[in-house]
C-alpha cells in the first residue's frame, strides 16, 4: 500500500482532483491510500474526490484540520498559498500511527509514471526523501535561514516523509516552533520551515521526482553540474510540478508541458471547466515585462528552452 497525502481548500479541489486521477492512471501494482487533509470543502467537492478514488478502485481518507493549530504561522493578505499550506505539518498527528511513512505532493502536481521506486526509497535514518528545489543554490535563502549552503535548500511540494522519525523526534513541534519565533525569516513559508528543521536530517533524492518549472529555463538557476540530471529529468519526469505562480489552467501559462494537465483533467469531474485568467494585477504585469523584453529593454533570461 502506497500511503499519499495531500492538502487542499475549495479553490483547490479540482487541481488535487487530477493528481489523484494521474496517479490512479499511472500506478503501479501497490494500491493506493489517498489522504486528503482540508480546512472543510463543499459536500459536492468531497463526493468528487472520492468518487475518483472509487472510478479507480482505491481508497480515500478525508481530514478536516483544526485551523488553530497552526494560529501562528504566517499568512499574508496577498500572499497566492492559504493556511492549507501548513497542514502538511500536521500529518504525523493526523494520520494514524499505523501508518509508517507518507509520500507528500502539493496539488499542483502531476504524476506521470508508477510511484513504486520513489516509495521503497530506504528513509529509515531519515526525516524525510526531499528534491533540491529549483533556487536550492540561492545563497540569500542561506544567509536568510542562518545555515551552510553546503546542506541545501529543498523544494516541500513532495516529500516522502516518515513518520516514526517526525513522531519520535517531535519534528511537528519543532517546526511549528520555529514558525513561532521566526515569521520574519519565512519568505517561502513553511518551507523555509521545514528546510531550517530538517536540514541536516533528510535524504536527497533524483530531481526526476520533482520535476519544476526552473528546469525547462534556458538559464537555469542550479549549478552546471546539476544540469545533465535536470534535462534528463525534464525529459522523463516521474512527478511533474507546476510550481510557478502561473499554472496550466491559466490561459497565461506558458510551460512546455502545460497540456498534460489538460489531458488528466479531461479524465476528472471537472473535465470541459475553461481555463481561468491570473488577476488583473498578474496580467499587467506580464504584459508589462513582455513588452519591455520585446523593445529590448530587459534580456529574456526566463525563456524555456
């Protein structure tokens, strides 16, 4: 049994929707436990989900999350996450003890083949099985969380986390009080967190398994040596993430392999739902930046390849 955690809100559900219908189709010969972690959704929006699970002949937990809990992590009023962001903090309490370790994805995610190397990963010394994330190299994230570079910076949209360690050590705890004492160090949220928490306990893991926006650009932002394993990974991706502000259900996106989405959602309840606009602010912006690009103003370093 493949044990998968997820979090969502309303605003949400559809996208957490086609990650399950990309790992049902793509799944190997271990079944599937879904857990779905929320703040409360709509009834119709739970029927969706485990209708899904169901279409596909695997199972589904559904977790509604005390938000006080998390009263002291940081959210702004502009800010594109939601306190859901959080909750992937809470799963060694919420899941029960029975359950060993736990493959974290964020919504924004497809799964493109079976999940059954990545889960036997080997994790028994480890907090958890993290990606570098696509500005682990940023020495400003280093001088930001007080840490050496040489420890790296990982991307928290997936995670193989094992719980035995998180529930003896008492990570849950640690993190949240981290958050507690240093909301002005969190320019990412409870990643920074997380990487500040566990930096010296987690395993890396192939960049295949969290393959991110950053990695299409012609300019990457990792260092050269890094390079041969990233365009390997773009080339076949085991968990594709869309972790850019814009996402394939924007009309805006622009990322290679944006129809991918579109051919899972073609398969979920919220098949023939149009694509949505960013917000105004977004597209000015955009609209501003290509036309500074266009009269030669500022080099188009952010191009895909």
């Amino acid at each position: 049994m493949i044990h998968i955690a997820c979090c969502t809100d309303d605003a949400f559900t559809e996208h957490c929707g086609v990650l399950m219908v990309s790992v049902c189709e793509n799944k190997g010969e271990s079944p599937i436990h879904f857990h779905v972690l929320t703040n409360g959704i709509k009834l119709s929006n739970e029927r969706a989900l485990r209708g899904i699970a169901k279409r596909y002949g695997q199972s589904i937990s559904i977790y509604r999350v005390n938000e006080n809990d998390l009263k002291d992590c940081p959210i702004q009023k502009n800010d594109r996450v939601s306190i859901v962001a959080y909750f992937r903090i809470l799963l060694p309490v919420i899941l029960p003890e029975f359950i060993r370790k736990v493959l974290y994805l964020d919504c924004d995610i497809l799964v493109l083949k079976d999940l059954e190397d990545l889960w036997n990963m080997d994790i028994e010394r480890f907090s958890a099985g993290v990606v570098m994330d696509q500005q682990g190299q940023d020495i400003r994230k280093f001088n930001n969380l007080e840490y050496d570079i040489a420890l790296g910076y990982f991307n928290s949209g997936v995670m193989l986390i094992n719980l035995d360690y998180w529930r003896v050590n008492n990570i849950t705890a640690e993190v949240l009080e981290y958050i507690n004492n240093n909301p002005e160090k969190l320019k990412c949220w409870d990643q920074d967190a997380l990487n500040y928490v566990l930096k010296d306990s987690k395993l890396d893991l192939p960049l295949r398994f969290n393959v991110q926006d950053e990695f299409y650009w012609k300019d990457p932002l990792l260092a050269r040596k890094y390079w041969a394993e990233m365009y390997d990974a773009v080339k076949n991706p085991v968990i594709l993430h869309y972790n850019g502000s814009i996402k394939p259900w924007h009309k805006e996106c622009t990322h290679p392999d944006k129809e991918l989405y579109q051919e899972y959602k073609s398969l979920s309840p919220w098949r023939g739902k149009k694509k949505q606009h960013v917000k105004l602010k977004k597209r000015i912006k955009i609209v501003g930046i290509n036309l500074l690009i266009k009269l030669g103003f500022i080099a188009n370093r952010l191009n895909y390849r």
